[in-house]
C-alpha cells in the first residue's frame, strides 16, 4: 500500500490480496472470481487519502497505523455466550439474526432458516452454498474503494435475507453486530437484503464492541428492492470510542420500490457511513435520515450519493447532529438528478448544532441536475441552540442543564417521527435522553 502505513499482520495479507489460509467468501464459486479479481486489483491503489473529496476530513492513516489481527472464528459456542445487545423486542415479537466479528452465528440447524411464507435469512456464507443462484446475481457491486474491495477479499461471512414476491413479512428482522476478543481486530463482513416484487420488511440494526479493545469493522451491505418492495431499516450505532465503523450501503430502487434507512449514532470513536443509492425504476422513493451525537474524541462521517435516472422519482434525507466540545463531524451529501430523470423531486438537509464552541462541523451538500423539470433543494446549517428560547426558558425558572437538554431533545424531534415502528422509536427516544444526560448505555 502506497498511501499509509499499515499493520506488520496486515501488511502482507493486503499485497497478496489474501492470506494463504483465509478463505474469502465466494472463493469457491467461479462466478465470483471476476469480482475477486476486481478487488484485489483495487488493492494497488492504496487506502484513500483526504485528497479524496469524500474523505477530506476523514484520516484513515490513524485508523491503520494501530496493530490489528484478522479474527479466528470459534465454535458456535459463541452464540451462547453473547449477552443480550440492541433492541429490547421480545423473541416471539422478531426474528433474530447475530453475527459476532463478522461471523453468522447460530445453532448449526438453524444458519438458514427458511419460513413457510418463503422467506429465508441467516448466514449469506451458507445462502450462498445452498441458493447460489438466488444470491450470485445480486452478491457482485463491484468495489469502487480499497476499503470495499477489503469487505469482497477479508469477508467470510455476514447476513442474508430473503423475502419473496408479495410477501409481507409478519414481524421485524432484529439484526446485532458485535465486536469482541482479548485483542484488536480488522472485521470484515459482507451483508445481503432481497426483496421481491410487492415484498415489505422492516430490520432493525445495532452494532456493539463489547471488549475494551481497539477494533476496525469494514462492512458492505446491499440491499435490492424489486418493483413495489418496500423496504424499512433503522441502525443504532453503540460501540466505545476505541471502534472503528466503516460501512458501506448500496441499494437499489426498481420501479414503485420505496427504501427507508434511518441511523442513529450514539458513541463511537471513529465512524463513517456511506449510503449510496441507485433509482432506476419509475415512482420510486427514497427518504434517508439520521442522527449523531458527537462528543470529545470522536469523528464522526456520513456520505450520501443519491442517482436519480429515470423520471418521476422522490428522494429525501434529513441528517441532524449535535456537536460538544472537541467532537468532529462531517456531511457529504451529493445528489445526481440525470438527464432522462425528470418530474425528479429531490431534498436535502443537514443542521449541525455545536453545543460548545469548540465542536467541529464540515458540511457539504451537493445538486448536479441534468434535467430541467425538476424540484429539488439542499440546504445546510452550523449554529448553535436558540439563545431566545434559552433565555425564555431559564426565566421561567427552568435550570441550566434541563433547558440545554430540553432544546437538543426538541431539535432531534423531526429526524425521531421518521423512525417507523412505534416500539423502537420509543426505545431510540429513551437511549438518546439517557446519552443527553451523560448516562452510560
């Protein structure tokens, strides 16, 4: 690698493309090949540097500078041992997926569950062995990054969901992601939704690092709606300021298809989520949303890129954050309405609120519009809380803390009410007072 200096144990994993004894996943499949061979050409390229417009304020080099290890996969021993992570959602009210460093972990009979409604989910390593032509046409986004072609080389594992034509799935997919061991790891993991034609699901994500250990977890999850699919997910982000999140989102939009992805950032020491986004079928909707809560230390990142191709399509995303003192953020939100896409509606808006004056806010919002019968706006704000309606408060008698915490509460509202499920929009209220108040979660 070129542009930094990596880990000694990684060092020569990253020059061969993979070490001698990891299997990546597909590795055995020739149709996968190609993208593997993709990746590893990507590799030569080097980690991208803030000369990259998408990660100007992102320094990768103080990520992979520390000592990181790739994780030993242990028995499925595991499964039992992992305390209770994420949404409070009672067994027989979801249906629960795990993957602990990158690995599905479960019962052996039960990697790939299959429904009598024909919904399947599980492991993706074990879909793609039992269903390889379900999985191959949709498992092959070519990496534009080396960070993504890492996930396609590094990964051997990940989730997979299913839901076919017209089905509506009965209850929720309560899917954790946890990080943990006695020393610091690089997680790589690959993940994969289909939704069919007409199909509806709603998946609830949490990522947590449970040791007190550096970690760096590198995902990749696509997510493909068919004509009319709808699709909801919320991600709450929990890990301590020694983890690393590097995730990347790709979906695609067919036809009538309608895609809701909102992300709540609780700590974290370095994250950066990326969403891109592909509408390429007539009357199809996008709204992306999100929260973060950035304090000392940590550096937090969303990219958006939103392609608007064809006509008649709606896409919003709305990203709130609050900043205190010697927090960091960035917003780079860059929206592409094409030539042949008009009666395109497209919004965007980012506010960012230092709560003391020595927060960091970078925002960026972009519009490339190629057509001319369009609606479309982005709009971005660094403030700080309304002084009148502080002063308004404290006269009344009011303390100082409350009213601070009252008016960060109120400005995070509107991202809240997109959170669609009742049971977790009251469950992400109550970590958010909590992290307010400076409680532990």
């Amino acid at each position: 690698m070129t542009n930094v200096t990596l880990p000694h144990t990684l060092a020569t994993l990253l020059q061969a493309g993979r070490m001698q004894d990891y299997k990546p996943l597909g590795a055995d499949t020739p149709q996968f090949h190609l993208l593997l061979e993709q990746a590893q050409q990507e590799l030569s390229k080097g980690l991208p540097t803030q000369k990259s417009e998408t990660f100007r304020f992102a320094k990768l080099q103080n990520v992979f500078q520390q000592e990181l290890y790739l994780p030993e996969h242990r028995a499925n021993m595991e499964y039992l041992q992992l305390p209770f992570l994420g949404y409070k959602l009672n067994k027989n009210e979801t249906y629960t997926l795990r993957c602990i460093n990158g690995k599905y972990i479960a019962p052996e009979n039960e990697r790939l569950v299959r429904l009598p409604s024909g919904i399947v989910y599980g492991s993706l390593a074990k879909a793609l062995e039992e269903l390889p032509d379900l999985v191959l046409p949709y498992l092959a986004h070519k990496a534009k990054d080396v960070l993504e072609a890492l996930t396609t080389l590094l990964s051997e594992d990940g989730f997979f969901l299913y839901v076919p034509e017209n089905v509506v799935a009965d209850k929720p997919f309560n899917i954790t992601l946890v990080q943990q061991g006695p020393r610091p790891l690089f997680v790589n993991q690959r993940n994969l939704i289909l939704l069919g034609n007409g199909a509806q699901a709603q998946c609830n994500l949490s990522e947590h690092s449970l040791s007190e250990v550096a970690f760096v977890s590198n995902a990749t999850l696509e997510c493909i709606l068919g004509a009319g699919a709808t699709l909801r997910c919320v991600t709450l982000q929990n890990v301590h300021n020694r983890t690393t999140l590097l995730n990347h989102t790709y979906a695609q939009l067919n036809e009538k298809a309608q895609f809701y992805n909102n992300t709540i950032t609780l700590r974290g020491g370095f994250i950066r989520d990326e969403v891109v986004v592909d509408l390429g079928g007539q009357y199809a909707e996008l709204n992306l949303s999100g929260i973060a809560l950035v304090d000392e230390g940590q550096y937090i990142d969303n990219v958006t890129r939103v392609e608007h191709r064809v006509p008649n399509c709606t896409s919003s995303q709305l990203y709130k954050t609050l900043i205190d003192d010697g927090g960091e953020y960035s917003f780079f939100g860059h929206i592409h309405v094409h030539r042949d896409a008009q009666k395109t509606q497209a919004y965007q808006r980012n506010a960012n609120v230092l709560v003391n004056r020595g927060g960091i806010a970078h925002t960026r919002p972009q519009l490339l519009i190629d057509a001319d019968d369009v609606k479309c706006s982005h709009g971005a704000t660094v403030g700080q809380l309304d002084e009148e309606a502080k002063f308004y408060m404290l006269t009344r008698g009011i303390p100082q803390k409350e009213v601070t915490r009252l008016l960060m509460r109120a400005f995070l509202q509107d991202v809240i009410s997109e959170i669609h499920l009742p049971v977790i929009q009251e469950q992400i209220e109550t970590l958010i007072e909590s992290r307010l108040k400076g409680e532990k979660l």
